[in-house]
C-alpha cells in the first residue's frame, strides 16, 4: 500500500514536471500497474503508485521526481525522426538490426536528453542524478555487465560518476568498441547536441557495432572440441558430464551483449515527441528568458524571475514619513488584544494536538474507512482533525501602496498596518511581511517588517511616506519569489491601494500566476470602485470610509487566514 493517495501522488509529481510543461504540453497521471512511459496521444507523462528499485516509502517520492522528470527530457528533446530510420532499416536488413538502432539511440537520447534537463533547469539536475546512482545502487551488478549498450551508458553518464568495470575475460573487440564509441561521445559532445546530430551519430555508431556484432558472433575457440566431449559422453552415457559439457557449450555461445533482466530494468525504450530536440541548450535559455511570464504561468513552475529593475530601500532614507502620525497607543492596544486571543487559541490547539497524539482513537475515522472498503487499511484511526482551528501555518505578505496618490490615506494605512503587525507578531503560526512600495524611474520596495525578523519595528512604519507612481504588477512578482520559499504553508497575499496600478494588464495576470501558485491574493480599494478592482485581483473588499479602518482592515485579513479547512494534526513528510 503506498504511503499517499493516487491523488497527492500526481500532485507532487505535477509540481516536480511543472517546470517542463511550460515549454512542451505534460501532464501526469498515476496508476498502480504501468510502468513510467509518455502517452504522446494523450499528453500524459503515466507513473506507477511505487518505483520498483525504491527500498521504502520515502524514497518512492524521492526517485519518482527523478523517473518523472526522465520522461518529460524526452517530451521535450527526444529526436522525432528515428522512428522512419528504424522502419526502414527493419525492411532491409531485419527486425534483430533495427532493434540494436533503436537500442543505441536509447542509450544517447538518455544521456543527452537528461543533460540538457540539468543543464536549462539546474535545480532539477539532484532528482535525475539520484534516481540513476540510486538504480545503479539497487542493481550493482550493471557495473560489470557484459552488454556493451549498458558499458556505454554507464561510461558516458555527465549526471553521475558510475564505476563501470569490464567483466572478466571480456571480448577485446566489444572492449574495444565500448572504448572508441565513449571517446567519439565525449569528442563530440553528443551530451548536448542537437536532435539530428544525435541521430547522426547513432547511425554511425550502429555500423560500427555491426562489424563488432559479426566479429563477436564468429564461433568461440575451443568449441569443437566441446562437441567432441559431448559426442563421447552421449556415448558412454554419461548425463552428468553430458549436462556440464552442455552448460559449457551454452555458455561459450551465449552472445556478450545479452540483455538480462538487470539490463531491461535500465535500457527503457524512450519516447517522446522531441518539441525542442532541434534547440541547444544556450537557445533554450534564451527562449526562457524571453518568454517567462508565459512559461512560468502555463507551466505554473514558481514564482517569475527576479525582476533586477526593484530597488529596495530602508525606510531610514525617506524624510517626510513623520508627517503621516499614528496613533501608536490605540494600535499596540488593538493589535495585543487580538494577539492575546490568538495565542490562547494556539495554545489550545496545541494541547488538543497533544492529547490526541497519545493514543485516543478516533471514531470517525473508523467509521470512514469501514464504511468506504469494509476494513480499517490506515494508522491513521490515531489522526484526529482539530476543533480549535489556528488555520493552519500561514505566510501573508501584505503590500502597500505609497504611491503620491495616497498622501491623504497614508496615516490611516499605517495605522491599519501597526494594528495588523501587533495582532500577528510573535504567532507561532504565521510568518508575515509588510512590504510599502512605489516608483520613480524604477519600481522601489521600502520593506517594514520582513520574514526573517523576529519582531516587528514601529520606527521603520513611521518613515513610510507616498513618493512616485503605483508599480503593483512587480511588486507582487517580487512577493511571490519570496512566498514561494514556505513550502506546505497557506499563503496569503493583501494589496492595499487607492488607484489603479501602472500596468493594469500585468497586475491581472500577477494575480492569476498568484492563485495558480496556491497564493491566495486579496485586493483592499481606498476611496476606489469595486468594479475596477475587480478586474485585477479575484477578492476585493472596498473601503469608503476612513474610521476604524484600521479595526476594519485588521478584522478582515484575520478573518481571511482562519476561512480556509483546519491543518491535519500530523502534518506529511511532503507537506
């Protein structure tokens, strides 16, 4: 029985491939008795529930990230041709001939697809080169196998550094081979070419291997005189010495590239459909660059790319933030108020957690499993879902518009900002920012409380003043990178704002990359239409008069970070 559900299996694998499919359409789906193949009809990259060299549950995950993304290499650069290529050299010269073809372009479309993975993606490179050590590792004795496809795989792999050794008394021919094809690799840097240069390559290294394949087929020295012994032995009668001269006759003719289970268990035919096999490395790179917001969008990869155009600046360097006061008696007090509340909550949460992790058993969830399949099939009848929610573990980035416009809402803004900063401080749960941004030539962060500090300080808030134009679209790109750090967290992000944004076109699609990414985004107006906001972030709340807006504002993004379903109580590795 795997660990997680069918359903979070491809969620984790969809995550790991997201990369990729923003350059090549690829889904995955999970079924308990395939194999991992491409469905190229479908699109559909097909994983099992278990990779079969995988010692536990754990390492199921870990190498099924590095399977999953070996398949989508040849979505994205696997040669398309070969298939004309293997027909036809299966017309002329046989089924046995054509299969070595498509054997060794195998062998260089792994190496050369997985390479150029690494090479556009490097934070995928760890996920590849484990699932090959780890298979390596399970199958130790691939190190010295006799198939010279699996001697020329192991010998050229850039990812790994795999130990190959030739068996003992290996042919000097098929050594010879294995060693001549591996420096022709390495001289032409089939790692990183081009499709039809791979292609290229492996005709010529199929013709090479028909001269060594006939040289090594020749019949063995000493087999004669093997037939002689077995001649004599069937004479005498002699079944035991006729059964040994057998196995030696067997073995004499036993070809040096047979593929055993081992090989098989490696040597996978790829497929694929090879939608950017005609590109190099530096070209995929470049389309990268020039098409992020699309690639990053569609194949919902992470956050953008870090825009080197923002300019943060410390709150320290702006002049006329004094001018805005606020009224730090009436926000410390609201904002501890709800402070104290929350940690009670906390508090109970954590007790009720600790009651129940010492062995209660949870009645509902027998019931459930007894009544979906007739028997209990999970540990987790000792797993009980919270009464006192906290919501979760949240990270909030709340964004603040000092653009000129709001100089008559600035002090309400910070006020509302140092009641929310007092109420959320310290919360075991929750790590927060508090982010004023603006422009001139350039878009400009002035960061008041950041993720990594511990307390928030008042003294940065008050230097917070309007300057520039209204630059939202970058900013929350920019919050987004950083969210995208707390992995299994809520995130929730607030844009508090009084006009519209520079580019209202941008901001939309930053709040669709947003909500695709799991980032909640609220829109908070002041003195706006709810119309216009509604077209650039899917929540909005408007607000029109100015009392209280501090309570106002502080009441909703609290209400906000307890409306979504309570945490399970004994959070999953992967989360």
């Amino acid at each position: 029985m795997p660990k997680y559900s069918e359903k979070v299996q491809r969620g984790i694998y969809k995550r790991i491939v997201g990369a990729l499919s923003g350059l090549a359409e690829i889904d995955v789906q999970v079924h308990p008795n395939e194999s991992p193949h491409y469905k190229s009809v479908d699109k559909v990259v097909v994983m099992p529930t278990s990779i079969s060299f995988a010692e536990n549950e754990s390492e199921d995950f870990e190498l099924g990230r590095g399977v999953c993304l070996h398949e989508g290499s040849h979505v994205l650069f696997l040669p398309r041709q070969y298939h004309k290529t293997a027909t036809r050299i299966e017309q002329a010269e046989g089924k046995e001939s054509a299969q070595d073809y498509v054997e060794w372009l195998n062998v260089f479309a792994d190496l050369n697809n997985e390479y150029k993975l690494a090479q556009v993606f490097p934070h995928l490179k760890p996920h590849l080169a484990r699932k090959t050590a780890k298979l390596f590792e399970k199958h130790p004795d691939g190190l010295k196998s006799d198939n010279p496809f699996m001697q020329v795989l192991i010998r050229s792999d850039r990812l790994v550094d795999l130990k190959a050794e030739y068996p003992d008394n290996y042919p000097d021919e098929l050594q010879k081979f294995v060693e001549d094809t591996v420096k022709r690799f390495n001289k032409q840097k089939i790692h990183s070419a081009k499709g039809s240069q791979l292609l290229k390559f492996t005709q010529d290294v199929w013709e090479s291997w028909k001269k060594t394949k006939k040289a090594c087929q020749q019949p063995p020295q000493g087999l004669g005189e093997l037939m002689k012994a077995l001649a004599k032995a069937i004479e005498k009668g002699d079944e035991k010495a006729e059964a040994d001269i057998n196995d030696k006759i067997d073995k004499a003719n036993k070809p040096r590239w047979f593929k055993d289970e081992v090989d098989r268990a490696i040597l996978r035919p790829a497929n694929g459909e090879g939608k950017l096999s005609e590109m190099t490395v530096e070209e995929i790179k470049d389309l990268l660059k020039k098409n992020k917001d699309q690639i990053t969008v569609k194949g919902k990869q992470g956050a953008p790319p870090l825009d080197n155009e923002i300019e943060r600046i410390h709150p320290d360097s702006l002049c006329n933030g004094e001018h805005y006061r606020i009224d730090l008696d009436d926000a410390y007090k609201e904002g501890k108020q709800i402070n104290r509340q929350l940690r009670k909550k906390v508090k109970l949460q954590e007790d009720y957690e600790k009651q129940h992790r010492n062995g209660m058993v949870d009645m509902d969830e027998i019931r459930k499993q007894i009544g979906a399949i007739g028997r209990i099939y999970k540990p987790t009848i000792f797993q009980r879902r919270n009464t006192y929610s906290r919501g979760g573990a949240w990270a909030v980035s709340m964004l603040v518009d000092c653009s000129a416009s709001m100089s008559g809402l600035m002090s309400q803004a910070k006020q509302a900002m140092a009641t929310l900063a007092y109420a959320l401080d310290g919360l075991p749960n929750v790590h927060y920012e508090i982010i004023g941004y603006s422009s001139k030539s350039h878009t400009i962060e002035i960061p008041v409380k950041e993720y990594g500090e511990n307390r928030f300080k008042m003294n940065k808030l008050k230097k917070l003043e309007p300057i520039g134009g209204t630059p939202t679209s970058n900013v929350m790109n920019s919050s987004m990178r950083r969210m995208m750090r707390y992995r299994g967290l809520k995130r929730l992000m607030i844009v508090i704002t009084d006009g519209m944004p520079a580019n209202q076109e941008a901001t939309a699609k930053a709040s669709r990359r947003a909500e695709q990414l799991g980032i909640r985004v609220i829109g908070i107006g002041l003195d706006i239409g709810e119309g216009a906001l509604k077209r650039l972030f899917p929540t909005v709340y408007c607000f029109h008069q100015h009392k209280d807006l501090d309570k106002d504002i502080t009441n909703l993004i609290l209400t906000a970070l307890h409306s979504r379903k309570a945490a399970r109580l004994v959070k999953r590795a992967w989360e």
